[in-house]
C-alpha cells in the first residue's frame, strides 16, 4: 500500500465510515427482528445472531476479512499505527501484520518498534514504486524494439502501408515527421549503449 496502492488506502476509510453505521445497522437489525411474525420459538433463524460485521462491510462495499481486521485496528491499534493508516503510508493489510507483531512484544518494547515497522513499510513502498516505474519503463523500450524489428521498409512495403491505411498527404507529410523524430530517438538510444553500457576500446 503506503504511496503505491491508492486502493488500500481507500479501504481503511471505508471502514471508518462502515464503523460510524454501527449503531445505525444493530439497530435496524434488531427493529427488523422484532417486526418479524414468520418465525416460530423453535425456529432455528430466529436464533440467528446479527453479523455486524458482514452488515458493516455490505454497507460500504469491502470484503468481510478486511472489515473485521479494520475494526481490530480501530480498537487495539496504538496510536502512531492508526495515524499512519489515516495519512496512508500504511495499508490495512500491512497495519494487521504490523499489529500481529506487536502483540508478540513485550508493551515496553511496543512504542519504538511501530516507529520502526512504519519507517519499514515507507522504505519498502518507495522501493516497490521505484521498481514499478523502472520495470514499466523497460518494458516500453522492449516492446518499441520488438515492434520495430518487424518493419521491412522495402518501397513495395511502404506502398502497402501508405495505401492500405488510405493516407492523405497531409497524414503521409506527418508520417515522415514522425519517422524523422523516431529515427532521432533511436540514434540516441545508440549512442547512450556505445558511450555507456559498452567497454571503452
């Protein structure tokens, strides 16, 4: 989550709001099962409890799971870990994971571990997002070149392009401007491997 996950981020507030129905839902419930005259003493539905949970997470569309582990958070969290969920440097999957662990600490140990788990998750984020930019960014320059590649310019080849796509002259004089840029592009991509990446002589 943290920056890299704009979902996870909305999810926690979505609890928040799932939280304030609370009340409004329990109560509902509990109109509604008293309005009801299909069910018998002995019968088994009229036992059935009322699933806060399930109700909260229906009410503002989140799975179950989530919703339950949003309200342990709302509820045992300490302080900095509920903030940071608030500010979302925390998603509520790694605020769980990080709550798991710190109920295995001793209490006097608890408060400088959440500062470090914290500064754990932002670190990892800004690894994550930087590796998500450098792997989109690798993935262009193999895709332009796989692309590239199938292209036999031959004259009979460009006919076939020109003709079949019925180009207007004002579209064949953008084509050749393009083509110009993108002979630019990969000249430069050239000189950048020869200058950089390859052993000097």
């Amino acid at each position: 989550m943290g920056i890299g996950d704009p979902a996870g981020a909305a999810l926690w507030k979505l609890g928040q709001i799932a939280l304030k129905l609370k009340p409004e839902l329990e109560t509902a419930a509990k109109a509604h099962q008293g309005r009801r005259t299909d069910l018998s003493v002995n019968s088994p539905k009229s036992h059935t409890p009322f699933d806060t949970r399930k109700e909260m997470a229906q009410a503002v569309g989140i799975g179950e799971q989530a919703m339950g582990r949003i309200a342990r958070l709302s509820e045992d969290a300490p302080q900095a870990l509920k903030d940071a969920l608030e500010r979302k440097e925390v998603s509520v999957n790694r605020g769980w994971k990080i709550l798991k662990a710190l109920q295995q600490l001793p209490e006097e140990e608890r408060e400088n571990a959440i500062t470090e788990m914290i500064a754990a998750v932002r670190e990892i984020d800004r690894i994550d997002v930087e590796s998500d930019r450098r792997g989109k960014i690798a993935s262009l320059f193999c895709k332009a070149y796989e692309r590239a590649v199938l292209l036999t310019p031959t004259s009979e080849n460009i006919r076939c392009w020109v003709e079949g796509t019925r180009m207007r002259p004002e579209e064949i004089e953008d084509s050749i401007k393009e083509s110009y840029e993108l002979a630019q592009v990969f000249q430069t991509i050239e000189d950048v491997l020869k200058l950089e990446f390859l052993p000097h002589q």
